[in-house]
C-alpha cells in the first residue's frame, strides 16, 4: 500500500533535509513526498531546487508556488497532485521513525487517525499524548486538540468529497478539517498505535502577532463553518472552550490594548447562543478590568478558566 506525503515548506530548507534523511530511513519504501514551496525566499527557494535536482530521486516531487498563499492552500495543492490514494501531511519541523509508513499499511475507508503521538517542547523534551477515552469530536468541540494532522492518514477520494483544507482559515484549518471530517463520516477508524511520530510546538509566548489571526479564524470557524445542526445542547455548550482558547491568546501575547478582538468573538457566542448571559457579562466585565491593569494575567485566566473552559 503505497502513500503520499505532503509537507508545505516555506523558508526551511534544513527541515526538509531531515524529513527526507526520515524517509530514506523507511522500512517501507513505497512512498512518494510532495513538498510545495510557498513563495519561499529567492535564495532559499534555489537551493531547495538545487537539492532537489540533486538527489535525483524520482520519489520526490517539488512544485513551487508562483504566489505567496498559506499552509492550506499549499496542502490542498500537494493533495490534488498526489499520486496515491492514501495521504499524510507531514510539516517540514517533524520526525518520523523508520516505521511510520510501515505502520499505515492498514485498511480503512474514509479515514484513519493514529492517536498515540509526541511532542518536542521549547526545552527539547518529550511529552507523550495522554489517554483519549470517550467521544472523539467532543474533544475538538471543546477546543482539546487531541491529535495533529499528521496522526490522520486519508483517503484522497474522501478528503476531497469534504473540501480539503479551509484556505480562508488563518489558524485551525487542521482542527475545522478535523471536526468536518468526523461530523461527515461514520467509517474512520482510531488506531491505538505505537508512537512513531514527533512533533514540534511553540510555546503561546514565542509566537509573535498571533492574537489577531486566532481570533480571526475563531470567529470565522463559529460564525460560518462549524455545522451545529447535528450537535447536541450538551456539544453545543462545549464550543466556549474557543472563546477560553482566544482569552489564554490575549494573555500570553500580553497585548491589552487588543482585548477588542476577544470581546468581538465574546459577542459572537452570546449571539450564537453557545454562552449564556452570565457567561457574557463576567467575560465581558473581566475583559475590561484586565485591559485595565486591574487583574493581573493571572486573575483573568482563573476567572475565563472557571466561567468558559468546559468541565470534563
């Protein structure tokens, strides 16, 4: 069973000479490697070139982006140029072990998710994924991100019936599919698998100007793309675990003068009806004291923690 890997890359050429040393590492070499450039810096986009003509390896495919789009937009373009049926994402930051490719050999149909996954912190440490029990999508609804993109092998044939990745998203687009992917399938399967992928994340703290587009994809994903017509009350009440997600943002970006984007997306569930005024009015009167010096960062997250975040 072969698969395709898709892995958007912009200005990391180091990265994608450690994702290739991965894949030569392969005990299954049936296996093609889609990178799509977006728009990467002169210099750096010729010597992924160069590399790539170098090595002379008719498994890897490079296709440049004429224009500067986004991660989405490079990934759906991976995925239509794919040569097999079964597709992985992969970013060019990760690691994989010798039997990544070996352990998607399995059958499925839509889709198929490989929950146990690893991440590499800020400190080079590694932390295991903990226990998933119970309903998978409640999880995503409550803005508990249980697995990456990378966990999820597709059926191309499917991924495209959903629409592939969301181009207008400018963060979530691996959770919105995610959440689409499940709420429109009854055959996925979750594997309990052995660990065989590594992930790297940023600290909140360490990610310049990303406020804004959090909030600018949460407002997007509540208001236009989330389908609630299927949701329970009791799923429904979960989704204030994004507004919890946008105000834990505000915080570590330390940007109070920007607290009007959160209150934004705050006014957008009441109106949607996924708080209640309750939750509106102390969301909104906390909002102001933090812009106003008088709740230290602290305070305001333990008071958004208690009223928004969903209790398990």
């Amino acid at each position: 069973m072969s698969i395709s890997i898709i892995t958007p890359h912009y200005n990391d050429p180091t990265g994608l000479l450690k994702v290739y040393k991965c894949l030569l590492e392969q005990t299954q070499t049936s296996w093609q490697w889609v990178i799509v450039d977006d728009l990467s810096d002169t210099n750096i986009r010729d010597k992924v070139q160069n590399w790539h003509q170098g090595i002379k390896d008719n498994r890897v495919k490079l296709i440049c982006n004429p224009k500067k789009s986004n991660a989405s937009v490079s990934r759906n373009l991976g995925a239509d140029t794919a040569l097999y049926e079964n597709l992985v994402f992969l970013d060019a930051d990760d690691i994989i072990t010798p039997n990544f490719i070996a352990n998607r050999q399995i059958e499925f149909y839509d889709f198929a998710v490989l929950k146990n996954t690893a991440v590499i912190n800020q400190n080079k440490e590694v932390q295991f994924s903990a226990e998933i029990k119970g309903n998978y999508l409640n999880y995503f609804l409550q803005a508990r991100f249980i697995w990456p993109i990378t966990a999820i092998v597709w059926k191309k044939t499917y991924f495209d019936s959903i629409g592939q990745f969301n181009p207008q998203l400018p963060r979530l687009q691996d959770v919105e599919l995610a959440i689409r992917a499940m709420q429109n399938s009854e055959n996925f399967i979750v594997v309990d698998n052995e660990v065989d992928f590594y992930y790297n994340v940023k600290p909140i703290r360490s990610r310049k100007n990303f406020l804004k587009p959090v909030c600018d994809a949460t407002y997007i994903f509540i208001d236009e793309l989330l389908q609630t017509q299927n949701l329970s009350q009791y799923q429904l009440s979960l989704l204030s675990g994004y507004y919890f997600m946008c105000t834990k943002y505000l915080e570590r970006s330390e940007s109070r003068k920007e607290s009007h984007l959160v209150f934004r997306n705050l006014r957008l569930f009441y109106k949607k009806g996924h708080v209640g005024f309750f939750q509106f009015l102390i969301g909104g009167i906390s909002l102001k004291l933090y812009e106003w010096r008088v709740l230290s960062g602290n305070q305001f997250l333990r008071v958004n923690r208690y009223v928004f975040k969903p209790k398990n």
